[in-house]
C-alpha cells in the first residue's frame, strides 16, 4: 500500500504518519485497534514459540555435551 500524499510504500500501516513525507495518513488506510491488537498477540505468540525451540536446542546441546560427545562436532553448533 503506497501514501496517498507522496506515493511512496508504506513502511506500516500502525504508524498514523507516512515514513517519507510524514504527513498524516487517512484512517481507512491505517489498521484499526482491533487489528493492531491481533497483530500484537500474533507476535508474542511466535516470540514464544521460539523461545520454546532455543530452550530446547540449548537442553538438547547440553545433553549431546554430557553423553561424551557421542555426536560429530559438525552437529553441535
């Protein structure tokens, strides 16, 4: 979606002015409160997830260190 004003992309439509020109931004092209919010839960449910998967990585590293190295350095990163 481009500015209406500058016809440049948008860098996002959260942000209530253009991030070229700065000029205000039509509220119809903006997302509404409820979409910001989705979006928001979206985000933290992914930051999570991953999180998730480090925890296990590193758990998993730390097993593969503790067996004796039984697994190839090429795998242990």
């Amino acid at each position: 979606m481009n500015c209406p004003h500058c016809q440049r992309l948008l860098y996002s439509r959260s942000q209530r002015k253009c991030g070229y020109c700065g000029r205000e931004l039509p509220a119809e092209i903006l997302f509404s409160e409820a979409e910001v919010e989705k979006i928001r839960a979206e985000q933290q449910a992914i930051n999570h997830r991953r999180a998730l998967a480090k925890a296990k990585e590193e758990e998993e590293k730390e097993e593969a260190a503790k067996a004796g190295g039984d697994m190839p350095a090429a795998f242990i990163t």
